[in-house]
C-alpha cells in the first residue's frame, strides 16, 4: 500500500493527464488511485487529499453520462465542503452556491434523543420491510433514513460509530440491488470512519472490522483489485483476534474471514491459504449450536470451500463431505429463510461437480432439482437470481449430455439466455453468465445446426472475454470456450479467417494458464489441433512446427495416469507424421510411430478412442516400413 505522499502524487498525476484526455479519469488505474488515497488518509482533516479527491469526483460527474454521475457530484461535494471554507477559488466554480448554502445553514439543533429514537426506528423499520419486500424503493428510503440518523448523531456520541456503520451496511444492501460501484465505495468509506471512530478496546470495535471487512471484500469481486482484498483480510484477522472466545458472533467472523481467505487463493493459488479457510469453517460449525438460526450459513460456506479444496486436490471424501454439509444447510434453514435459495444453489453446484466425479444420474437430477429450486425462490429483481439461472442451465446441459433429452438442452439456453439480460454490463458475474450461454448455444448447434445458433454463439463468447478483466481467473476458460466454438464456425463456413482467430484465442488461453494449472495440457492440445488445421489450409511449416511444440508439452505436462494422456499422445504421433511428409525427415517419423505405440499401450482393450489410436499407428507403421524395407523395425513396433 503507498503512503500517503505516494498516494497523493499518484492520483494528481492522473488528474493531470485527464487535461489531455477527458476520458481517463474513467479508466480502473484512476480509481484505485483514488481509492488508496482515501485508505491512507483522512480528507476530513488533510486538504491537500480533499481537494485531490473533489477533482477526482467532480472530473469524473463530467465525463459519465447524464444522470450516471449522481454520486460523483455528491462526493465531490462532500471532499470540496472542507476545502472551500478556506480557499474557495479551489472549488469548481458551479458547486461554489451548493457550497455557500451548506456553509450558512443554520446551526444544528440542540440534541433531541427523542427524535433520534424516532428516526432509527423509522430506519429500522424501513429496512425490515424491504428484506421483506425486495422492494428497491422502499431500499433507497431505508438509506436516506440512515443517513439522516449519522447526520443528528454529533462525532462525541457514543452512537455514532454505531450510526455510520448501519449507513454502511444499508449502502451495501443497495449496492448489491442496483449494482452500482459508486454506492458500494461509500459503504466502504462510511464503514472506514466508523471504525476509525472507535478506540481499541472498544466492545463494538470487532463488529464494525466485520462489516468494514465485509464491505472491502464486496469492492474487490466488483474491481479485482488485489490490495482491497488483502486490507479485507487484515481488517477480519483484527476482526477474529478482538473478538472473546465463546461470544455469540465469533463464527460469524470466523467464517467471514474464511470466506475472504477462500477467494484470495482463488487469486494466489496458495493451498495453505485454503486449509485455514477450511479450519475457520470448521471452527465455526463446532461452535455454533445446531438450534442456531445462523448455523445453516455457515453449513453452507464450510460447503463452498470444501468444494474448491476439491478442485484443487481432487480428493473425493472432501467434496461428499461438502454436499453432505450443503444438505444440512438445506435442511437447516426454514423455507422462508431469505438465505434459503443461496443454500439450494450451492448445493446445486456442489452436487453438479460429485456428478462430474462418481456419474450417479441420481446425483446430477438433484443438482437439476436444487437449482431450479433456487430460481424458484428468487423472485424477479432479486439481485441473485441471474446466478441462480446461470448454474441451473449448467446443470440442464449436462443432463442433456448424459441423457440425450433435447427439452433440457433448450431449457438451459432459454435460462441462460435470462441469466444473461438481467446481468448489468458492468457486473462482475456477467462474464460467467455469457459463458455459460455461449457452452449451451454451441450445443444446441450441435443438436439442431442451425448456423444462425452457432453465429450466436461466437457473439455472446467474444462478448464474454471482452468482459472479463485480465486478472479473473475465469478468463482462461473464457478463451478456450472462445477458440472452441471458433474452430466449429470454420468447420462449418471454411473462412480462414476465423480459425486464424480460433488459433490466436488458444495462443492466449495457454499464455494465461499456470504453469501448474490441472487443465493446461487440455488447452495446449486444443492449441495444437487448430494450428494443425492451420497448416493443411495455409501450408506453413512454421505453423506445423509450432503445433508439434504445442502438443509436446501437453503430453510432458499431462501425468501418465492423466485421462486424456492417451490422446495428445496420438494428436502427437498424427502432427509428427505430418511433419514427416513435409520434411522426410526419417527420425521424426520414427518419434511419430514410438508416441502412437504408447498411445495404444496406455489405452484400456474395452476404450472406445482404443481402435482410434490403433489405426493411427498401423497407418504410421505402414509409412515407416515404406521409407525403411526393414520387417524387423516394423516388428519393434507392434502391440502384443
């Protein structure tokens, strides 16, 4: 994290190039500038960094769109009301009568204790409705109301800290409504001060690091940004070590902490990080009475990182453990409980990777049957329900895989299709959700081979890895679905065009996988086979060349008991032929024959690619006793 010096230089500079180009205060290198100053320091009492951040608002109330910029102008209002009071021709000239009024205002009333009662129930009550509602209208009041209670409360009262962080935890409830990052930085600011005004020591000081901790962990899943989830990690750690022992909260915090440490290795890929996630969870389990109407949460969180601990290690106790745990959530939380759909769909995604690993029909029908329970718990508007959507209609394809049923097929691409136009542009789970689409749409091609589905696939993929930040690990995926249903446009269209397209997103999609990554060797094979199309179109040796490179280190990279090593042995052994007939080099032909034999050697007799790799290598033993005359290298070659 920069000091504060640092911080103020960064962002200036930034202001800076702004005189030159209008649009780059927009860009996401300007708004983690801003956000590190605001983490640095306290624009209340340091001018320099108020009037730096009004700039930053105020430039940026400009550049959006009309109406867009609403909460720009608000904050640059507030960052300029401290500056203008002693220098005014710093301000912007339009905000200078905004800020005069503000200043001659009538001094604040006397402290009413009876009306600030009267003014947090309201708030209260206001917010009780809308959890009961879901009305969005009734949110923004519940907003106002809370700020109007921070507002009556001077800074000396005991509850004001206690003010600013239900203003906080409102601004995050309406930020997770309407979606939008402004409102969500605010919760975050607000959360700030709140802790900020309280001592150490404090008895309330661990429930406002919750919420601050909870608030920076929401900024990160919207901006990526890595230095707001590490500050959301210290501030839960402080959150978990002030708290006592035995206090009622103490799991919450536990698995809040476990949550946030969950994502940071989906970010890092440390396996040290998730087993402490998964200790907290467990912790948090044992210490929370099964009457607990807060249990079946955390049932559900302990679940979700069970299931990535599975991903990462692939041991199947641990991802039965996570189902189990994901139905006792289920049948933990009454069916009213406004959690309850969230648990189903965890569950639902849960039940859809133990389906991947034992391929129990009966597994993956309930994971059908826990999806569309989700969304059918989800009203319209529900900010989760696109989510919901999105893993029910994974769950449909692949029953329609495994099934062969044509309506669950079409099912899955109408619900991602709704998945997908509820999702505002700027959301982080958009991309995930035209994936998703793009999948189903390119089996629905297969199914049906209208060209207009397919046509729409490439679309909603391509918009997919335009979406999706450089720094989401899900971006990977997105390439590799990309350079798949590319290669299936050429197939059927022949423009050469397009599989250069398909080769060059496969070229990004193994750039951008680890080294260590478990489906590395997949995406290099992949690579590999649209080079090798590439070539018989182009005729470029350096193109089959490169395709040979490519699939070398798919088979090095792939284990020997890897599933698929059998087949980039083969895909091997046919580009290594290949480049025997373009070069006549001899030694390559024999490599070719030496992969394609241990292709069939690792292949169980009752595989079905079994005959596949066997007349690969019969016609690449046929083109070796052609060049060499020598029964005897032929013989050193067949499968007893």
């Amino acid at each position: 994290m920069p000091d504060r010096d640092a911080a103020l230089a960064a962002l200036n500079s930034h202001l800076a190039l702004n005189a030159d180009d209008s649009a780059h205060i927009l860009e996401p290198e300007v708004r983690r500038a801003a956000r590190d100053l605001e983490r640095v320091t306290d624009p209340k009492h340091d001018l320099s960094a108020a009037q730096v951040l009004g700039w930053y608002h105020w430039l940026r109330h400009l550049a959006l769109p009309a109406g867009d910029g609403r909460n720009d102008l608000a904050a640059a209002t507030r960052f300029f009301a401290p500056v203008h009071r002693v220098s005014p021709q710093s301000v912007p000239e339009p905000l200078h009568r905004t800020l005069q009024e503000s200043a001659v205002r009538p001094p604040v009333p006397e402290f009413d204790p009876r009306a600030l009662a009267t003014a947090q129930a309201r708030a209260v009550d206001l917010l009780t409705a809308y959890e009961r509602t879901g009305q969005q209208d009734v949110l923004e009041q519940a907003v106002a109301a809370f700020r109007t209670v921070s507002t009556m409360l001077p800074e000396d009262h005991p509850s004001h800290a206690a003010g600013l962080n239900n203003l906080g935890n409102a601004l995050q409830f309406l930020s997770d409504r309407v979606g939008e990052i402004e409102i969500l930085e605010e919760a975050v600011q607000v959360s700030r001060r709140a802790v900020t005004a309280t001592s150490q020591g404090h008895p309330e000081r661990a429930g406002l690091l919750n919420s601050l901790g909870v608030a920076l962990f929401r900024l990160f899943e919207r901006v990526g940004d890595i230095e707001v989830l590490k500050e959301a990690l210290e501030v839960q750690r402080e959150a978990v070590a002030v708290i006592p022992q035995g206090h009622h909260y103490r799991a919450m915090y536990l698995i809040n902490l476990g949550n946030t440490l969950r994502t940071h290795f989906e970010r890092i890929g440390d396996l040290a990080v998730l087993q402490e996630a998964a200790q907290l969870g467990r912790e948090a389990v044992a210490a929370t009475p099964r009457n607990d109407p807060g249990r079946a949460a955390y049932l559900n969180d302990l679940g979700n990182t069970l299931r990535t601990h599975f991903e990462r290690i692939g041991d199947l106790a641990v991802l039965q453990e996570a189902a189990q745990l994901g139905r006792e959530a289920v049948a933990t939380a009454p069916r009213d409980h406004p959690n309850r759909a969230m648990y189903l769909h965890s569950l639902g995604n849960t039940l859809q990777f133990l389906f991947g690993r034992v391929d129990d029909i009966k597994v993956l029908k309930e994971a059908v049957q826990m999806s569309r329970k989700a969304v059918a718990a989800t009203p319209q508007g529900q900010p989760h329900r696109a989510m919901y959507l999105n893993s029910l209609a994974n769950a449909l394809q692949t029953l329609s895989e495994r099934t062969g049923r044509p309506e669950a097929l079409e099912e899955a691409v109408q619900a991602g299709r709704e998945a997908v136009a509820i999702t505002p542009h700027n959301h982080p789970h958009r991309a995930a959700c035209l994936t998703s689409l793009g999948v189903a749409l390119q089996r629905l091609f297969e199914r049906v081979g209208e060209i207009e589905v397919l046509r729409e696939a490439v679309q909603v993929n391509r918009e997919a890895v335009a979406t999706v930040t450089h720094s989401d690990p899900h971006r990977v995926n997105s390439l590799n679905n990309l350079g798949n249903i590319l290669q299936t446009l050429f197939e059927r269209t022949g423009d050469i065009e397009v599989l250069k397209e398909a080769a060059q997103v496969s070229r990004k999609a193994v750039a951008a996988t680890p080294h260590n990554h478990p489906n590395r060797a997949a995406y290099l094979n992949n690579l590999a086979g649209r080079l090798l199309a590439l070539f018989e179109h182009i005729g470029e040796l350096e193109v089959l060349k490169e395709a040979g490179q490519v699939v070398r280190e798919a088979v090095a990279t792939a284990p020997d008991n890897h599933p698929h090593h059998a087949v980039y042995l083969s895909n091997l052994g046919n580009i290594l032929h290949t480049l025997f007939e373009r070069t006549g080099d001899i030694e390559v032909l024999e490599e070719a024959a030496q992969v394609s034999r241990k292709a069939v050697a690792t292949t169980p007799r009752n595989h079905p690619n079994r005959a596949v790799y066997l007349n690969n290598l019969t016609g690449t033993l046929a083109a070796l006793f052609e060049h060499v005359g020598d029964i005897k290298v032929l013989r050193s070659h067949l499968i007893w």
